[in-house]
C-alpha cells in the first residue's frame, strides 16, 4: 500500500530525495504526475480519475510534507524498503491504509511511472 506522512511530520525533508518516485512534497507545493517521471499526456490515477500527466494538483497537505499515493510505490523495484520510512528521524512515514495495494500492483504502478 502506499505510504502517508503523518502528522507528527517536523518538516525535516530528509525524506523528499530519497523518493525514486517523486511522491513526496512540501506542505502547500501542487503535484503533477509527470513530476519525476517520465509519464507523459493520459494517466489513470488509483481512483480511476484520468489526469494529464503534466496537470498540476492541489496539495495533499498544506502544513507538512506529503506523498502523493498515485505515484507511492513503498520503493518496490527499487529498494528493499520505503526510504521515506527508512530516513525519517521522527517515524512519521507509515502505510495508508486508504490505499492497499499488492507488491504487484506496486511494481506495476512502478512500471507505468518509469517507462
């Protein structure tokens, strides 16, 4: 499943460049798809939603950073865990449970973003 940051976030951004996603943001920053990635025109976001890649999108979260659960993948592919998680001096970086998903279903989304 995706991973969220919670409230207890201190605004560190240690976890920001860890990302190979580029899911993760600065309170208050938009987000695009195409951020990071290399998805361009129509993308088909978790909810069904289908989005330019290059839109930009309102923030998840206005006063500490935030992961963008369409394009969170827990660093399947990449490494062996959530870097987020891994540098987080504060264990703000969890599951969301919102959004459950297979090691499958996250190497496919990991797939889709980096083609």
């Amino acid at each position: 499943m995706a991973l969220k940051i919670t409230e207890e976030c201190i605004n560190c951004g240690a976890c920001e460049p860890e990302c190979p996603n580029n899911a993760i943001y600065e309170g208050g920053v938009e987000w695009a798809i195409a951020d990071g990635t290399s998805v361009k025109g129509s993308y088909t976001l978790l909810d069904g939603t289908v989005v330019d890649a290059e839109q930009r999108n309102p923030p998840i979260s206005v006063d500490t950073y935030y992961i963008v659960p369409h394009k969170c993948t827990e660093c399947k592919g990449f490494h062996e865990e959530p870097q987020c998680a891994a540098v987080c001096p504060v264990d703000c970086c969890v599951p969301d449970e919102l959004y459950r998903e297979s090691e499958e279903e996250l190497l496919a989304k990991k797939e889709r973003l980096h083609l």
